[in-house]
DNA sequence: GAGTGGTCTAGACCACGCA
DNA sequence: GCGTGGTCTAGACCACTCC
C-alpha cells in the first residue's frame, strides 16, 4: 500500500517553467529588463520552443511580461489602475473625462446593441470612436452608440463626420438628464481594429466593458470599451487610488 | 480610393478558422450541442491540429465553446451575469448575499494583501474561503483576509477551523459600520487551489475581483475572488438585470 | 479499452523592428 | 540583413471520462 511516492504528480512542464520563470522576475529581473529570446530560453530550459511560449504566453496574460514581434520580450511594470466605474452620473464626453473623441459615423448596430438600446435592429445610430491613453501609453478603445432620439437637436450643419462631429454629438448627449448607468465587464478578444489602437495583436486578450447610459426611461446611450486586459487594472467606485502589487496567482501560503 | 483590395492580406489561418466557426456557431450549432473532436475539425479544414486548437481556445476564451478533457467540445450557454458590485454598503456574509462559506484557517497574506490591509507583512489573519454558485455551476472562488483586529470579540470558545468558524469571523465582522468599499478587476489565471473549486483546468483565465472594506477609517478586510472568465459577466451597480447576448467581439460593421 | 482533449517535440517559414 | 516573436506542421504520448 504504497501512497509514501514523493508522486511527482505530473505537474506540466509549461507551469513548472512559469513558477520559475515567476520567480527568477521576482527576484532577479527589474521592470523594463529584456529576456533572452525563445530559443535561448527554451535551449536553456530543455524544453521545446513551443513549450517555453505556452509559459510566456500566460505569464504576458498575467501582465508579467511584454513581447513584441521583432523586439523580445520585456518585463512589464506593474498593471495600470484605470478608473472606470468611478464617474457615476457623468455623461460620457463630460468635461474632464479621460477620453479623446477621434471620429463619428453612422451605422447598423450589433444585434446585441441594438437590444439593449432597444432600437430596431436595422436602425442606424450614431457612433463614436474614442481612445484613452494613460502614462502615455493606450490603454482602452471605445464605440459609444447614440440613437438619433437622444441626440433630437444636432444641427444638420455640423460637420457630417470626424471628430467635430464626435464633439457635437457628445455636446447634444449632455443636455439630456443622465438618472443612472450600469456597467459589466467581461473577457474578450481584441477585434483587428482594436487591435490596432491598442498597439496589440489582434486577438489579445481585452477587458470588454459595457455600460448603459440611462435618461428619460430609456437607454440613451451603450458604450462598448475594450481594454488591454495585460495592462490594465480596471477600479471600480474608489475615493482615493492605491497604486500597489499585481500577481492575481498567489494566495495565500 | 481603392479600400478594394482583394488584398490576401496574410490573414493567419487559425484567425479565418475562428471567423468561420464563429458563423457556423451561430447559425447551425445550438447550446450544448457537441461539435467533432480535434483531429476530425482539422482534417476537415485541411490544418494541423494545433492551428485549430489555437482557433477553438479563442473561442473558448470568449466564451462560444467548452471544452473537456475525456469528454469532448460543446456549444456554451451565453456567459451568465453575476451581480459583483451592487451589494455596496454590505459586508460579506450579510444576509442573502451568493456565497457560501467554505473553511476559514489563519494565515499571513501575500504581500500584496498585506499592503492593501496595513499590516505588517508577516502577521496573520484571519482566511475564510467561500465559493460561489449559480444556475448549478461554481462561478467564483473566494478568499477573504480579516485582520484579527477586525473581529476582536471572537469568541475563543468557537471552532478553530471549518465552517462553523468561518461563519462566526463573518458575523463579528458584521458589527462594525462599513463606510465604503472600492473594487478592482483584472485577468489572471487559476491556481490550482482555484482551478479545482471552479471545474476547471490550472491557469484558466480567469477575472480577479479585489475589494477593500473600510471601516473605522482602515482597510477591514479583503476580498480577493476569481471569477470563470469563460462563462462569466460581471455586472457592476445595476438595477435590473438584462439577460442579453454575448460576443464582445463582433463591432460596429 | 476506446475516444476525447491536454501536453510536448523538433523542426520550418513568415512578419516585423531596427540598424 | 539580421534577430525577434508569430504561425504552422506532423507527428507522439499522456490524463481523463465513459462504457
């Protein structure tokens, strides 16, 4: 009745090399700092290239690490604390928002969209592309949806698309009385265009946060906003911002 | 302006297999439906099996397909909201909240906890595990840091572990007047600790709530829960739920 | 034991950033 | 042009579930 094995318990060698890849950053690594490339690694390692990446890839995922294609592979600061339910009550495009307009156009909106917006679902809307950038660096992309209703006075005189456009309509939005908004989060994968704004490959993982702006008894407003899910920390309603740790692997001993 | 390009723009393959599966999904698989196994879909799409696995665990990660070991792929269920910030002003373990307490031992924290509680980095606290279900399935995993000086009349005569001790630190916490409370989300994976209470593989991705509870002008307590980032939408500061769609992918057209 | 998804290998070529 | 990470292949074996 031998259960005395030490049981090697066949723990893959893609974790064990991320433990330890762990904690060579930990304590040997400095943010910033360049790895050596795969193959050096993965040489160094005795594993495969393709094993050594399945490690990286979630320890990037994890916001340890940063690759780039024709660069190497960096060590990441700690994630970014990006506030994003903290402006209850606001209109997006309020003055002070972390947000820059970039364009306007009008489209068919995604069936889902169309549902929480509760328009037809051949309804054209307008929508607008913003970005947000902190410390310099891209953090989240955004498709803000606006029913013509809840915009009823834009002139017809303002400029037909681009950003001035973008500014009149989110100059209209803020005449309406905003009573509430609700928000979600949920994991997703950067859409090409995305991609592009974020300075990511396309499919990278992304925080998709969905918010629904209320006024008058209805959904005035949806914005779609995708963030970088390796950089960012999203925070919800707090006063003041702690700026500390990452690592949502360890727990407690 | 030629935006005409029939343009092969070297679009890899697993991105195009997603893209295509994505559509057969929506249009000739329904929930719980099970698709061919690996090797069937990539002799049928003329790839190897790995290139389709990377397309199958993007789909994974958005939350389209399941996947188990020995069993096989299925269609998933649209993600489920789960309510995360709307119960502000309440402890946890108040009355009628979704989660159900597991264990509760002492321990010292990481250090990140530690920081975030304003202890010193080797004192210990009290850990109480909980876990969260809904529609049936394990959604969430917890656990909770209490400092010893947030639940000072705990009765000595209490068990010193398990259940019973884990709902009398929730209780005592319950006396004191909880000012505020802030929250942060970001990805990370499953421990294997995790991994096991969710149904899942280690390292699955999943959404890591923090939440701080200030009380008596500190930090009372810390609330670090993962969430199933595949089957999950976390809902902040809603009213009324809307049970409604998925795909963060798919944008304006 | 049969069939599934999960891990791993040892190659190859490609796209990209930079000097 | 060189070095990087990104994609892809065609195999192999393993862990698991179910019959």
């Amino acid at each position: 009745m031998g259960t005395t094995q030490a049981d090697p318990v066949q723990e893959p060698k893609y974790w064990h090399l991320k433990t330890v890849l762990t904690e060579a950053l930990d304590s040997e690594f400095s943010v910033g700092e360049i790895l050596p490339n795969e193959r050096d690694l993965a040489a160094r390692f005795g594993v495969a290239r393709a094993t050594l990446r399945q490690a990286l890839e979630q320890l990037e995922l994890e916001g340890r690490l940063q690759r780039r294609r024709g660069v190497g592979t960096t060590v990441a600061p700690p994630r970014v604390g990006v506030a994003v339910g903290s402006e209850r009550h606001l209109w997006p495009g309020a003055a002070g928002d972390a947000w820059q307009p970039a364009d306007c156009t009008s489209a068919v909106p995604p069936a889902a969209v169309a549902d929480l917006l509760q328009t037809a679902r051949d309804e054209r809307v307008h929508t607008v592309r913003r970005s947000r950038v902190t410390h310099g660096q891209p953090v989240a992309a955004e498709l803000l949806y606006i029913p013509a209703s809840s915009v009823p006075d834009l002139s017809a005189i303002d400029a037909p698309s681009g950003t001035a456009r973008a500014r009149a309509v989110l100059r209209e939005l803020q005449r309406a009385d905003l009573e509430d908004q609700d928000q979600a989060v949920e994991l997703g994968s950067a859409s090409a265009e995305d991609a592009k704004e974020l300075d990511r490959l396309p499919g990278a993982p992304v925080l998709v946060v969905t918010t629904r702006y209320h006024a008058g008894g209805r959904t005035a407003a949806v914005s779609v906003a995708t963030y970088r899910a390796d950089t960012c920390r999203l925070t919800f309603g707090a006063s003041g911002r702690v700026e500390i740790h990452h690592d949502p692997e360890r727990r407690a001993s």
